[in-house]
C-alpha cells in the first residue's frame, strides 16, 4: 500500500524571508520530473508543491505557498501567471479605461525566461533537434533547464539583483502573493520596522485576505501535515509572525508548525538596535505558538555588536549581499526539511518537533556544513575522518557549540550520500568508522564521538542538492562540477567550472549552549532603557508591560536549557540570573 503525501503549505513573510524561499524554491524546482519513465527521486514532490493542469492539459507544479511582503517589488505580479494557466478573459462588459506604465527593467535572466515561457530558442537552432519549441510537458522543462544550464556561467547577477523576484524561476500560483500596502522595503518612510507595527498589520483586510488564501490550499489537501514558516526577525515582520504563528496555532490545532526565523547579516546602528529588539520578541513569541523554532542567520549573533559572519571553507560569498546569504540559507534549509519531505521513511513535522522541543525548550540551533567536504567516489568514512577533530558545520543561527559533549536532542541530515563501500576481503580497516556497513551507522558513530549520550536522528539522501541558474556562483575553485573537493588543485589561471550540485550536512540541535545563547539576548535587551534610546519602538505597541513580560519568559525559556545534572560548574553570570 502507497504511503500518503503528507501536505505542507509554506507561509513567507518578508523580504528577506522572501530572498530566502525564491532561492529555496528554485532548488525544489531543480529536484522535480516530469518524465514517467525516470525513476522518482528521495523527496516527494506533492509534499510543497500543488499540480494542477493548464487548459491545454499540461501538468503544471507551484508551490503551495503564501508569500507576504510591503510594496516597492517592480516585478510583481512576479511572473505572468496566464502562461500557466491560461487564463481566459473575464467576459464582463462596459467600457474599460486602460492606464498603461512602462514594464521594469529586467535582468538577463529574467529576459531569458521570459523567451523560453514563449517558445523562443536561446542558442543554436538545432538544440530543439528532436522537439519543436512549442513542446510542453516533461520535454519542454527539460528543455529550458538544459537551455538555461547552458547559460548559467553567463548569468552575473549579484549587481542586478533588487527584489527576489528578480531571480525566480516558478510560476507561482495566482492566490499566493500578498501585499502590505502601508509600508515600503526600501527608502527611509513607511518602512515596517518594529515589532508593534506587525502585530497591529493582522486585522481588517489583511487577516481576510490571509484567511481567504489559507482556506484554499488547505482544503485541497487530503493529508495536511502542516506549516512550514520562513519568517524575517530582525524587523516589524516579526511582530506579523507572532500573530500568524497564533492564528495558525488556534485554527488548526494539532499540525506541525515548524517557524524559520530569518535574519540578515548586515544592519545600520539605528536598525542593529531594532534588530535586537525584534529578534528577542520574536524569538519569545514564535516560540511560544510553533511547534519547533530555529532561528537562521549568517550574523555573529542577534545583539547590536554582533562577532564576525558565519564563514564556509569552500564558500566564496559575500555576507552583505542578500543575493548571497539567502542562497547559503537555503541550501541549508534544503537539508533541514528533508525529514519531512522524504518519498520513504519520511518522518512528520510533529515528529521531528516532540523529537527536539522536550520539557518546554522548542528553541533549536541549527548547524550546517555548506557544501560537506567529500571526494567523488570516496566514502563516508574517508570523508569523516578527515575532520575528526572537529565536526564539519559551522553555526547557523549564531550559537556556538559548547564542546563539552552535552546535548538533548539532534536531528542530523546528510544530502548527497553516494553509498557505503565496502572493504575488500581481507583488508584491514584503517580507522573504526571504515569497519561499519552502512551510512546511518558511520554518521552515527561519528557524531556520538562528540555527543556519548545524546538522542540521535540521522536521515541519509543520495541525491545532492541540485543547483540550477540563477543560484550564484559562489563556490571555492577547489570544487569540481559536482560539488565534490577535486584530487588536484585546478591549473593556476583556469576557469572555475560551473557547479551544478552539492552535498550539504545540516544539524538541528538542543543543547545546555542555547541556554547561554537565550541568556545574553535577554541579558542585552534588558539592559536597555527602551523608553530613552527607543521611544518610537513602544509607541504602536507593544505595552511597557508586555515587553517586561515577554522578557521574563525569555529569562525562563533560558532556564529550560539549563543542565543542574551534569555537575558542571555554572559561570557567575548564569547563577547572578538566578537571583534576578
């Protein structure tokens, strides 16, 4: 008997979250098929997307999203969605009145796709030798992400790039996009930047349309598992969050709510302060009407000094450019919700939640190792053991390992496992991961060496992350095509190839460490006297009193991490929040 597609539908609510999910989205777009005689891959489509057909009778996939952002995007309505659906005229009658603008400017990606949508040929003129441009279906995807690959080294658009629709690559379907009219993402007036605001934006008109678009995705799924929240932190879409996690929490009780908390690196002072004012309401309040929540940055930390940004050893990204840093994001992301997204032994988001979010702490680290380190055709084992010393991530959500081998709860994610090889007889195994026989088994052996004791979840994918354009080229040159760390370094002056796919190790984490990390953004927001350095924060809410509140809980989320058992010594600090 068939397992049943669990359902998900994604709600994206703001820019950078936004940045985040067009990226994400391009990869799930790179993992489908639409041919029937090639076999089905790890994860399972109808997970995230909703098919439906044209009225040519042509298969269609978009994402069962809800995406909300201010105004200032030129490239909405982000993409023609007639080309998908066809859409017929209305019939109405009477006397219309057309106001014509000028289109935006687009990029050449954005020109390139919009001559494939019309069956138009980017290179040469036998590429369609064995099918016309006016194919559709399986062949004409196929055609235009071979086209497109074609193209891909020529597509530099880290200068280009304004809004995230100007790098999608999907149709989305006509009920996804939501605008929030009173607010502006760029210039210096009616921008959305403090927690209150957001929170006040849920009523009226807003709630209805939000309400309206949650009824339709959900009533056309048979087995609902749940949301998925990609959700900006560090601004006024935060506060929105709050009240969308609460309103989902209320209506549909009983689904996994897994909440992204989303953050960019770069801020000016001014903003650095409302950043951390945002990241520690949200933080509480996400936290409180989700499931599981993990915060998601590339920044030192959510306070207003924040330590260097993230680094990759085989990355070559600029951390200012949300082009960028929502690219290395989403390739983590894509690895993180792999367990509920898998075709077999998938596992459902309450799951993985109950797993981590144990005894209050539904806060969770996330870790990732972007690309893993791998040779082609080397193993596990040899890969592994090439970082004994240390695991092979880096920090997500700007909270360091603690090292001392304590840890509650992990859920570790490999994407891109060619296969365990097996010894030849008779040899003798070089190290003790090498005498293991399957992959679960070395990642499991590997991780417990620096977490004994700590309950474990692994998930093993064959299939890498698959990149398609416009993803940037952001990859050390030590990389070859396929993401895999070449036996030879490249000849001096060479060009770099284009990478097209790549391994990605991703950890959530709940540890004593979010403890200390919890603490010191209570510790920095409760040094402020918000009603000197930020009267305007308060003044469309929230309440002095709801802010001390929310600060409290905070204090005592913190206190959940703690670990009396360990019979390690408290620093002063963690014994002086004691006495507060």
């Amino acid at each position: 008997m068939s397992i049943p597609c669990r359902e998900v539908i994604t709600v994206q609510l703001g820019h950078y979250s936004n940045f985040v999910g067009t990226h994400w989205w391009n990869l799930q777009d790179a993992s489908l098929s639409y041919d029937p005689e090639t076999p089905p891959g790890d994860t399972q489509s109808g997970v995230v997307f909703r098919e439906g057909q044209t009225l040519g009778g042509h298969v269609t996939h978009t994402p069962r999203l809800i995406a909300m952002d201010v105004k200032g995007n030129p490239s909405f309505p982000l993409k023609d969605f007639c080309l998908t659906y066809k859409c017929a005229p209305s019939g109405r009658e009477g006397s219309l009145m057309m106001h014509k603008e000028s289109p935006p400017a687009k990029n050449f990606f954005l020109e390139d796709l919009d001559k494939l949508d019309r069956g138009e040929i980017l290179a040469e003129a036998d590429f369609y030798s064995s099918a016309p441009p006016q194919c559709s279906g399986a062949l004409r995807v196929d055609t235009v992400n071979s086209q497109l690959t074609r193209v891909q080294s020529g597509y530099k658009l880290e200068g280009s790039v304004k809004v995230w629709s100007d790098f999608l690559r999907i149709h989305l379907h006509p009920r996804t996009i939501s605008v929030i009219h009173q607010y502006n993402h760029d210039g210096e007036a009616h921008r959305l930047e403090a927690f209150g605001q957001g929170e006040a934006l849920l009523q009226g008109q807003v709630l209805e349309e939000l309400e309206d678009k949650l009824h339709f995705f959900v009533e056309e799924c048979d087995y609902l598992q749940g949301f998925q929240v990609f959700c900006d932190l560090a601004d006024g879409f935060a506060g929105l969050g709050s009240k969308v996690t609460e309103m989902l929490q209320d209506s549909y009780g009983g689904r996994g709510i897994l909440t992204w908390g989303l953050a960019p690196v770069s801020y000016s002072p001014m903003r650095d302060l409302y950043h951390q004012l945002n990241c520690t309401l949200g933080t509480v309040h996400l936290a409180n009407n989700s499931s599981l929540f993990c915060p998601l940055t590339l920044r030192g930390g959510l306070g207003r000094r924040p330590s260097s940004p993230a680094a990759f050893p085989f990355l070559t990204y600029d951390p200012a450019l949300w082009y960028h840093s929502s690219a290395v994001l989403a390739l983590a992301l894509d690895a993180l919700t792999l367990p509920y997204r898998l075709r077999n032994n998938s596992v459902p988001m309450w799951q993985v939640a109950d797993t981590l979010a144990v005894s209050g702490r539904k806060v969770v680290a996330a870790y990732g190792a972007v690309p893993f380190p791998m040779m082609h055709s080397s193993s596990l084992p040899d890969a592994l053991s090439a970082c004994a010393d240390a695991l092979p991530w880096k920090p997500l959500s700007a909270c360091p390992e603690a090292g001392d081998g304590r840890c509650y709860g992990q859920w570790a994610t490999l994407k891109g496992y060619e296969g365990q090889s097996s010894l030849a007889p008779g040899t003798e195994p070089t190290t003790p991961l090498h005498s293991l026989h399957s992959g679960e088994d070395v990642l499991d052996a590997y991780i417990r060496s620096f977490y004994p004791s700590a309950p474990l979840a692994l998930q093993l994918a064959s299939a890498p992350s698959k990149l398609i354009p416009p993803f940037p080229q952001m990859f050390s040159p030590s990389l070859g095509a396929q993401g895999f760390l070449q036996s030879r370094p490249p000849p001096p002056g060479s060009a770099a190839p284009v990478v097209s796919s790549v391994p990605v190790m991703t950890s959530l984490h709940s540890g004593p460490s979010l403890g200390s990390w919890l603490t010191e953004l209570h510790r920095g927001a409760a040094a402020l006297d918000i009603r000197r350095v930020a009267p305007s924060f308060l003044s469309q809410g929230p309440e002095m009193a709801d802010y001390q509140e929310a600060l409290e809980q905070l204090r005592l989320l913190a206190r959940c991490y703690r670990d009396d058992s360990s019979g390690v010594m408290r620093s002063s600090s963690e014994e002086d929040d004691d006495d507060d």
